[in-house]
C-alpha cells in the first residue's frame, strides 16, 4: 500500500510534497507524482497551508480535496500497471477524444468513486470488470 490509513498523515504527505515543490527540494518519485496532481489543482492548494484536520461534508456540498487528488494519483496507478487491464487504452481513447489527459482523468474519476464506493458498502473489493465496462461507455 502506498499510503497508510491515518488521516492526518496522508494529509501531511500532500502538504509536505508540495511544500517541497514549491521551495525548489528534491522529491521522491512518489512525492513528484503528488506534486504533480496538486500544481494541476491551484484551487485545492490553499487546503494545504491550512489545517489539515478539517471534515468536508457531502451535505455541505464540499468536494474533499485530498480525496480528489487522491483519485487522480488512484487512476495514474491503474493506467500505469493497466490495471485492470484495458484500462490504458481507455485512458488514451478518452484522452484523445477530449484533447486533455486531465480532463479524461476527471472523467474517470466518477467511476472510480463509484466503484470504490460500491465495494465499501457491500464489503467486497471493487468489481474490475463492471468498472472497467463503466469506463469504457465514457
């Protein structure tokens, strides 16, 4: 597992890589890769000069930040081992058709969290093969 279940230290991991991007620091590659979702997200980086224990309510109509850039890492993992295997090619098909890697990330996203979501409330691990039918009618 690349993350640990604690809350705030994912957290920190966020404001701590982008800390460092921004201060010109060296990086570990996983550190690059957060850096990397966080510089394409300006308007989650004040979430990370501030305190890292607030609750973002789906009531409020709050997005959580570090769920988001966390589904963005999530979906450049599964495209980078094509896991479930066709993905990559969805990803390629769905970034060409819009002309934007991130957008077609964003797009997958939905069904990502869906999936995810899915397997936490039935208490099994997420279905691959529907969630990659759901990607593949994008």
């Amino acid at each position: 597992m690349i993350f640990g279940q604690d809350r705030d230290e994912l957290r920190r991991m966020y404001r701590d890589a982008w800390h460092k991007q921004t201060n010109q620091q060296p990086l570990s590659p996983l550190e690059s890769q957060i850096a990397a979702v966080v510089a394409e997200h300006p308007e989650y980086q004040e979430a990370l000069a501030g305190e890292l224990d607030k609750d973002y309510s789906v009531e409020g109509a709050e997005t959580n930040p570090f769920l988001h850039m966390g589904l963005h890492l999530g979906i450049r993992e599964q495209i980078a081992t094509n896991r479930p295997a066709g993905i990559r090619k969805v990803f390629e098909q769905l970034a060409a058709k819009t002309g934007d890697a991130h957008a077609a990330e964003h797009r997958m996203i939905d069904c990502l969290a869906e999936a995810l979501w899915e397997a936490q409330r039935s208490g099994q691990p997420p279905d691959e093969q529907r969630y990659l039918e759901k990607l593949q009618r994008l």
